[in-house]
C-alpha cells in the first residue's frame, strides 16, 4: 500500500493492488454486509446504517469503540457508482460543514486490481487533522482485511 | 475581488466584499430567477433548470452560448445550505467523472459581507484546465452582476 500526502496539499492519495476482479471490490464497497466486514481499524466496529448506492443516494456507517461510543460518517454519492468509479463526499457527524471528497477508481488487469482513493479536503489543516487522527493505522487494517475478503471472494468464485 | 490559485495546489479560493447583509447573497444563489441575472460570464445567458436547496437536492444549470450550444453544470447540495454556508459538487455535463467540491461562505460585519469561495479539485491538473478555461474572467463578470444585483437589493429592501 502506498499512501501519499504531500506537505502542503489538502489532498491524500492511497493507492493499493489486489489480486481479485475489480467487481468483488466494488460489491465490498457497496454492500452493507460486505463492507462492515472491512473497514475501519481493529479498535473499531462497524454498523453500515445506509448505503443508498445511486447518485444523489445518502450513505451514513458508524464506527464504534469499546464503550459503544459511536462515530458517524455520512454523505453522498455523486455520479452512478460503478466497478470503474466511487465519488462521495464525507463528513464526520461531529464536524457538520467540514466536508471532503473522496474519488476511488479501480482498474484491473490481468485479474488484479488497483485501488486508488484520491481525498480532497478543503483545506490543507482538515487534511493535516486526518492525517494526525492516525488515519494511516486505520487505512492500512481495513485494506488488510478488504485484501482478505477479496481474496476469499475470489476463490469462492473460481470453486463455484 | 482576490483569487489565490497556488501553483501546484489542487484549489482555487475566491474573496470578496459586498455592501449587503448576508442573507441577499444567500437568496441571490439560491433562487432560480435571481441566480440567472448574476452567474456566468457575459456573453453566455444562464438557464437554470434546477435548484433543489437542501441537503442531497440535485442543482443544474445551463449556459447558452449566442449560437445557442448549452454548457451543463450539475450536482449536488452536501448540507442544508444557509446564509452561513453552502457545500455543493460540481460537474461539467461533458466531463463525468471530474468533480470538485464548492464550499461558499458568507460572514457579515456591520451590513458588509465577505464571500469566499472555496473550490478543491481532485487534481492539481484539474484546477489548471478550470484556470486555463479562463474561469477567473467569467468569475470577475459574475461577480460584478452580483454586486449591482445585492446592492439593488438591498437598497429596495431599506426603501420598502
């Protein structure tokens, strides 16, 4: 996993390959049952509250701690989301106003499949704040666990 | 008017003064017959042909060249907006696919209010093309049809 987040850019690139059918990550981004299997950090578990997976669609997941203190993320999907193109907008429920977008494409070849998620936010202390809020440790579980998920997905299908 | 656009940073901030209360600005973006006085620039007319003001609500506007080509823009509302602020996506009908994100704020001192425009690409090439595409000549036109529209606003509203 390579993550870039060049000093002074409100903007993180997070690029990843996976040896698995762009198809299969899409469906573990857009179904509710498959991404809570995923994402987010260890620490964390995951309730996947709407995934209204169409443009102009809401989608809002929480992620909660040991003493079942939650915290919401939500937004929108813009444009159709398909196995070549995911763009949402974020917000963290307790920043209402501090938007960011995020842009994740996914490009196979030869059965592998490149994950790029390219976040823009609005300005470059929003991204500092995301980048001191450990994003990295979490990124880097929740890719770890999509690598396995994929994996698994991918093999059951080549068996079925 | 000030526009910062830093070389190699994916954003363009936009300021500007104008002698009105906040919440004219805010009516001036945010119905369709006085939106269509002020946006673009001046020789394009603007037809708007949806304006779907709250959280999730779908926006598209389109500008007519005298040959009568229309340009689309479209997106979305992230938020309920208000004379505080407003967050929409932005995409142009003939390139899906590349969205950048608007935050519009407006902070009001003494009858006087300050527009900021906030717009974060998500390439750095993406805001050179915006910045080639000659937008801040548009923007500068735009601008000055909104101040005489606010202006005249807000002297009829301390005249009525």
């Amino acid at each position: 996993m390579k993550v870039i987040a060049e000093l002074g850019l409100p903007q993180v690139i997070i690029t990843r390959e996976f040896a698995a059918p762009r198809e299969l990550l899409f469906r573990a981004y857009t179904e509710p049952e498959l991404l809570a299997r995923w994402l987010g950090p260890d620490s964390l578990t995951l309730t996947v509250n709407q995934l209204d997976v169409r443009h102009g669609g809401r989608w809002r997941w929480t992620h909660y701690d040991a003493d079942g203190k939650g915290y919401v993320f939500h937004g929108l999907y813009h444009g159709t989301p398909s196995p070549e193109r995911i763009v949402q907008t974020y917000e963290f429920g307790e920043r209402p106003g501090h938007v960011y977008l995020n842009t994740i494409t996914f490009e196979e070849h030869d059965g592998t499949t490149t994950l790029r998620q390219n976040t823009v936010f609005q300005t470059v202390e929003e991204r500092d704040d995301y980048v001191r809020a450990d994003m990295e440790t979490g990124i880097r579980a929740s890719m770890a666990k999509l690598d396995d998920l994929v994996t698994r997905l991918a093999k059951e299908a080549r068996h079925a």
